[in-house]
C-alpha cells in the first residue's frame, strides 16, 4: 500500500426534498451566489423554482449564468469569471449534472486569478485560492459534486482537459435521488458507465496489497450492476436510484484509490473522443474500457482473474486463467449492450479517418506515455482505439 | 434507503514517517497544543521524540499531560479541561489510541463550556463551539480518529457514557502503521472485534434497501478477517496492519451507516461490563455479539443469512436458512477465539452475580429499550447475558 492523503470535506445532503436545504447552506458561505446550470431543463422540472425560492427565503443574493453544454466549454467559464466579478459575487452553486460542476469549479478558479483560468488547465498554473462551490446534483455520473477534478474543453482546438486539486471540492453537495427520475435511459446508462469507469481507473493498479479498496472497488462496481437495469425498467424507482446516486459520489472521491495509484488511460483516451465527437463521456469509456482492457490483461492476469471472479461473478476456471479473465469483459460488454450502451466506435458513430490523430493528442505523462497500469505510447493508444473499431 | 447528512471533514495522512508531518499540521490550527497521551508507551517507542521534535521545528508551543487509561475517566477530562484554560491552550493533540483520543475530545469539548463537561454525555446540554483536535493514531480499533463519537467513563458510579456530534470529528488523522507493529496480539485481537462491531452494528438494521453499505459493511469485516491472523502470525507486516487501520476508520466514521439505521445495543451491553469490569472494550464485544445474534436473529432471517453467505462464505443451505444462519454465528465465534479473544463472560473473567444489575442500568433509548433492530427490554439485556455465560 503506498503512503496517501484523504480529504474529502464536502457535506452531503442526501435524499428526498433536501434541496430545500439549499438557502441555508449557501448563507454559511456566500455574499452573493451565482445560479449556475444548463440547458433549462431545471426550469422545465420546477427545480429552477424550489432553488430560488429557498434562496430568497435564507435571505441569499444571487446572479445567475445558464447555458453549459454537454462536454463545458471554455467560453461560457470565462463569461462567468467576468460576471462574478461585476457582480461581487463570492459563490458559485451549481446546479446540474458534472458538466454544470466543472464549469462552476472553473469559475470559482478564475475569479480571484489575474492570470487565464486555462492556465490550471495546461499545467502552466497552479490556483492560491479559489471561490467555494455548492452542488445540487441532478445526474450521478461524474462523482464531481464532490471530487477534487473539473474537466473542460476549449474551443480552439477543441481540447478537453482535466484539472484536479483540493481546491475543486465543493463545499457542499444536496443529492435529491428524486431529481434523477426524469433522466432519459440513455443518460442514465451514460452516467453508470462513467460510474464504473471511475471505479475501474482505480481498480486496475500495479500496487500490491490493496485488498481492501480493491473489495470496496467490487461494491462499488456490484452496486451499479445490479440498479442500473432496475431504474432502467422503473424510473422512478427511489431506492435504485440511490443507490447508484450515492455509489457516484463515492466512485470518484478518492476514497477508492486510497493508498494506490489508479491508472487513467481510458479517460484520457475518452476524452480524445468526445473533445471531437461531442459523445458522452460515459457512452465512450464504454467503448474505449473494453478494448483497453483486451489489450492490457496480460500485464497482470491475476487481477483481471480477481475482476471476472469477483465482479461479474465469472466461475473461475484455476487451469486458464485467460478463459475466465476474457469471460470477465465479455460480461462487462454484454452488460453495457444490455443498457443500451455501444461497445463500438462505429456503435458510437465515430468514423475511423482520425484515430491516429487522437492517438497522437491523446494527453501524455512526463515521459510521453499515457496511463499507469501499462504505459502507453501513441501507437499502442492507435491500437487500443483500432480494437475499438 | 433513509435520507442522511454525511460530513466526514478529518483530513487523512496515513502512511511511513507521516507522523513528522505533525508539527505542520498542528501549525495551522494552533497557537498553543495540549499533548494528550497514555501511560507512556509512546516515550518507550520514540514516538514522543518525534512527535516533540515535530513540534519544536514548526515552532509550535505545547503542554503535556499523560496518564489516559483505558476506559478513560472524567476526572482526567476534567484536570485537562483545567489545565487547558491556565495555559491558554487552543488545540488537542491526542497521541494514542481510542481511549486518549476520546479523552482528548472530552477535554476540547469542556475548554468552552462554563458547565461541568459530564453533562454533554448525560444530554443536559449540547456545546455551542469546542477546541479542534488533531490525532497520532496508534492503535486501530476505535476509529475515533476521526468519528463523531466520545466515550468516556466516569468514576463516580462508573457509568461509561458516549456522546456523538459533529464537533468530536479530528481536524486531521495521522496514520503510521508502523506504530502499530508493537500491539500486544491480545489487544490486536480486541481491536478488530471492536472494528467489526462499529460495522456490524450498522449492518443489522431494518431499514430497507441500503444493498451499497451492506456491500461495504462486507468489504470491511472481510478486510478484518482475514488481515488480523496475518498480523498475530506476523506483526511486522506493514499491509496487512496498514489494511487494518484504513478499515477501522472507515468502520466507524459513519460512511457505512448512510442512509440506515445501525442497531448498536451490543456497544451499550459492553459499555455496562467493561464500566464496571476494565475489561477491554473489543473483547466485551466479542463476548456480548454472539449472544445478541442468537437472541435476535429470527427478527430477520434474510439478513442473517446475507452475513452468514457473503461475510463468513458459508454456502447457503435455501431449504433450512436458519442453519446458515447459526453456522455465520459459529463461524464468527470461532474467528474470535482463533485470535485469542474470549466469547463468553467466564471466559472475559465476569461472574454472573451482577447481570441484574448490568441490564437494568444498561442505557435506555427514551422508550425505555435498548438497540435499533430489535428493541430490547431489561428482560431482554438480562437474557442475553445469560446467552453469554
């Protein structure tokens, strides 16, 4: 087990009707809050309405910036770096999915920076202070209500980046499963993929003796296997969706790699596509994780041995180990179909005319590699993404 | 699933050497630092040194005071409470285990509170505000190294009483499993029953669909079970101690009771033997759980069967479960006293001509029972003790 730093401060407030709570909690922080959300879906559901009037009744200012996109862009963050400085505004609540999250962490990085908030972004900065972020969650998937990292994609050159840094921990994070009952299968299944992908970047690790996140990674994992289907066949099914909305949190807010290092290539390499694409982020990992891991096992079949036994409850075969690693992801494959998912580039209706191009952006290590469990170069990304085909 | 509030702000520093970051840390929250300690183990061990020389380069002024036993008492609490506001000492830093931890917390909640102290654990008053507390942990087993929880005995009756709330939570937790290495085997042995109690008071509950924490309730006793004959064969293994210590954090830090209800009538049980007795906290649990299991388990035969099936491997007999049922019970018995650990009061060195009296002082719930799962009378405590024999 290797030497670590846990802390996750954010205050979760989970279950029916707490986003009442949202008034009062953001008194304890803010002069002045900006509403931060998206595509006006909160409007349609009354969730708009319930937020407001909690505010007005805890005696809160606010100023409000909608629009983020799917995949958040660079842009509108900078707009709202500027609107909260004309506005005096000294936090951000965000209410939505993870993409209305990290465009709400970027702001509250870039309103007390001089310089550009991309900066953090290329690595050319690192943040003194940041503004503090409340969450209200709408869609469990990229576990960033709580977690230290924020992902954006600028424009020019359609980059999608990630940050991370205790600085991005929201203070705060009302999680309402309820609020997820109108979320449409395809997202929903999106957001257990991303889940699971969050899971497994952590799973697979070259750090010995972690049995015990390992057997919390595998209840994380079992969790979502076993609800998604649920809420997929009864949306409204409150105890499912918590379930899955809870395991989100945790899937992603380092608890799970405690004392290990995870690996992370999928994500990089998923970022590649829909940095282009435009896909959802879940529906590509469920694309790019099983070719990653067909190209990988060999490195440590025992562990992929332990996935298959553990995970997809494969009846291990002692005699060929392969036998039961690649029954293993073909269950993980067969389940992220059965949720409707693509396994496929094609299945995600992404042409093969620019695999060598993503292969060759795909963000790198240091040492010109990508990913921690084995390191990859850019062929074997170009290989990983034709396996993928 | 129940709605919850879960708040668990202690910051982790667990790892080799991470003990010489406490100066550091102690620096941002300290102006002067109470050092808590036990009977002096830790002067033997070189820890003390450290733990000074850490403090002297941070340039961090401290006070002493040593001499926490186990089962701590009031009367210490209280000599620290005065001690605390000669020296204007605005910060505890408990260097130990459970017992100086909770005795430190005791002390950080008296420092403000212009009434007697005792009161907080008898419910007479809750505190407005209490000094902030930093831990060295160094023996696994209580998770008060960052729990809401205190629990305190007072000599006066030897009433051993627990108060929980949010001001109890360590601002940060230092974690050395080396430290570790030296534990006698018996109170290695002690610990883990009492880590597996603080999971499985929260497992056995009646609140519905609460499938995640029940998956890392299993992860966590797993952890214990089979990490702790690892270490009684092998003190020196830093994995198997370090996945013990990460488990008895996570046991009782209020991760694993999210969204449920624990039960926790064995820990009030124990709370009345080891009161009277100075027997170790965890082997009084390990004696009392067993006997509470037999006397309550058909309340829910599925959730036994559950614990038997995934906890203790036990293959499930689907046409008679209660026999799935008594063999998890046996096999749980077995594991403890395969680590040294009695399973009946003769065996704890308790007589039984004081079991009346123990179940009529037993701390009641203002409906006059004890526990969650099944709430038990007086006649109930009584009859489980008799179980325990």
């Amino acid at each position: 087990m290797e030497n670590f730093t846990f802390h996750s401060p954010t205050k979760i407030i989970f279950g029916k009707d707490t986003e009442q709570q949202v008034g009062t909690e953001a008194k304890r922080h803010a002069t002045k809050v900006l509403l931060h959300y998206g595509g006006g879906s909160i409007k349609r559901s009354g969730l708009y309405q319930r937020v407001v009037e909690s505010l007005h009744t805890a005696d809160v200012d606010f100023v409000e910036l909608g629009g983020v996109q799917p995949n958040p862009r660079l842009s509108l963050v900078r707009q709202g770096i500027q609107l909260c400085r004309d506005e005096g505004v000294d936090f951000i609540l965000a209410v939505g999915g993870g993409s209305v999250i990290d465009s709400g962490k970027a702001i509250a990085l870039g309103v007390p920076y001089d310089g550009d908030v991309w900066d953090f972004f290329e690595g050319k900065a690192e943040p003194a202070t940041s503004l503090p972020v409340g969450v209200i969650l709408t869609i469990p998937a990229a576990g960033s209500e709580s977690s230290d990292s924020c992902v954006i994609t600028n424009e020019d050159g359609w980059l999608k980046r990630g940050y991370s840094s205790q600085e991005n921990r929201p203070v705060f994070a009302i999680m309402n499963p309820v609020l997820t009952f109108t979320l449409p299968p395809y997202q929903t299944a999106s957001g257990a993929a991303d889940i699971m992908a969050h899971v497994m970047e952590r799973y697979f690790t070259n750090t010995p003796h972690v049995d015990y996140t390992d057997r919390l990674c595998e209840a994380t994992l079992k969790t979502i296997i076993k609800h998604v289907p649920m809420v997929l066949l009864e949306p409204e099914n409150y105890d499912a969706r918590a379930e899955i909305m809870w395991a989100s949190t945790l899937a992603h807010n380092n608890l799970l790699s405690t004392g290990r290092i995870g690996d992370w290539a999928s994500h990089q390499i998923e970022h590649e596509l829909s940095g282009i694409y435009d896909v959802a982020h879940g529906a590509g990992l469920a694309v790019v994780f099983p070719a990653w891991m067909k190209y990988v096992y060999r490195h440590n079949i025992d562990r992929f041995v332990q996935f298959a036994v553990r995970v997809w409850n494969v009846e291990q075969n002692f005699f060929e180990p392969e036998k039961t690693v690649l029954e293993g992801i073909r269950r993980m494959e067969e389940f992220f179909q059965s949720i409707g998912l693509p396994v496929t580039l094609e299945g995600l209706g992404i042409p093969d005319d620019r695999l060598e191009e993503m292969a060759a952006k795909c963000r790198k290590s240091p040492d010109g590699t990508v990913g921690n469990f084995v390191k990859l170069t850019s062929e074997d990304v170009l290989n990983i993404l034709k396996l993928a085909k």
